[in-house]
C-alpha cells in the first residue's frame, strides 16, 4: 500500500503527471473517439497546467480526469459551451478584481479590434482612445490566447477565431 502523504511532493507530482497523461490520452480512445479528436489531444501546456493545479493532490488529478471524460461523453455537452467556459476564464484570468473603469477600458480596444476586423494598428487603437504608447498592448499582455497581438506596434491585432467576438456580443453566453 502507498500512502501518498509519506513521500515527497516531487515524487507525487511525478505520479500526477504518469496518471493525467496515461489518463488523459486514454479517453478519446476509451470513448471511440480517437479519429475526431486525436490521441494527443491533451497538450503538454495544458497537462502542465492540470498537474500544477492539482498540487500534491492525487484525488485533484483523478477527478478533473474523470470530469473531462464525462464532459466529452455527455450528451448534453457542446462545443460552443465548453469554448464559453474557456472564454470566462480566460477573461477572469486577464481581468482580476481590476477596477470597473480598467475592465471597461480593456472591453472597449478589445471591440474595436473586433469592430475594425484588425484593421487598425496599435498605434492607431491608441491614438483614436487618446491613449499612451504602449497602453493597448499592457491591456492586451494576458489575452495571448484569443488575441493575436504582434511583435511590434505599427501592425495590428487579430482575435484567433470568429468564436471569440460571438461569445462577446451574445449576452447569453457571456453575461
């Protein structure tokens, strides 16, 4: 018997990590999904991100496992829903306990990159809100992950995918 608590957390992280990834990469297969979603759907960052999260917790790992698989195998499940939890973390996560005024500022350069379909550079966001330089890409450094911001200022931003503004204008789904 393993009593997980006797041994060190790097140990244990390890034993979190086998598990997620034999875990994880078994469940497109275990449900006959493997051609839709392919084996490696779960991607390193991602299961970095899942074995930090459960600390030394092995019962963390063993549940947010079991709740990915029942995620994928509910029938009630939905792509768009699982991108509009996707989306409120990654706006959570972006925007923590800012001040309402910063958290309006941020929505407005992100609607008007949405607006002018990234037609205007940074520069020019900033000069159309009377903004300093550098300001819309500080208020853009945590949203890498549905916008894409580029190397210098004189180019503009994209979001990634069409679903990103959908989400935002559907008040249904964003709140």
């Amino acid at each position: 018997q393993l009593i997980l608590d006797k041994i060190g957390a790097f140990v244990i992280k390890n034993y979190i990590r086998l598990y997620l990834k034999s875990r994880l990469s078994n469940i497109p297969t275990d449900l006959e999904l493997e051609d839709y979603m392919g084996r490696d759907w779960a991607l390193k960052r991602k299961l970095d991100c899942l074995i930090e999260r459960s600390g030394s917790l092995f019962i963390y790992a063993a549940t947010i496992s079991s709740f990915l698989a029942d995620e994928v195998l509910s029938a009630t499940w939905q792509p768009s829903a699982a991108l509009d939890n996707i989306y409120s973390c990654v706006l959570l996560n972006a925007l923590p306990k800012l001040p309402t005024q910063l958290v309006a500022r941020v929505y407005h350069i992100i609607g008007i990159i949405i607006i002018l379909g990234g037609s205007l550079s940074l520069i020019e966001v900033e000069n159309l809100l009377g903004e300093r330089r550098g300001s819309v890409r500080s208020a853009l450094q945590k949203l890498h992950s549905v916008i894409l911001t580029p190397d210098t200022d004189d180019a503009p931003a994209r979001v990634y995918h069409k679903s990103f503004p959908d989400y935002l204008i559907d008040l249904s789904r964003s709140g």
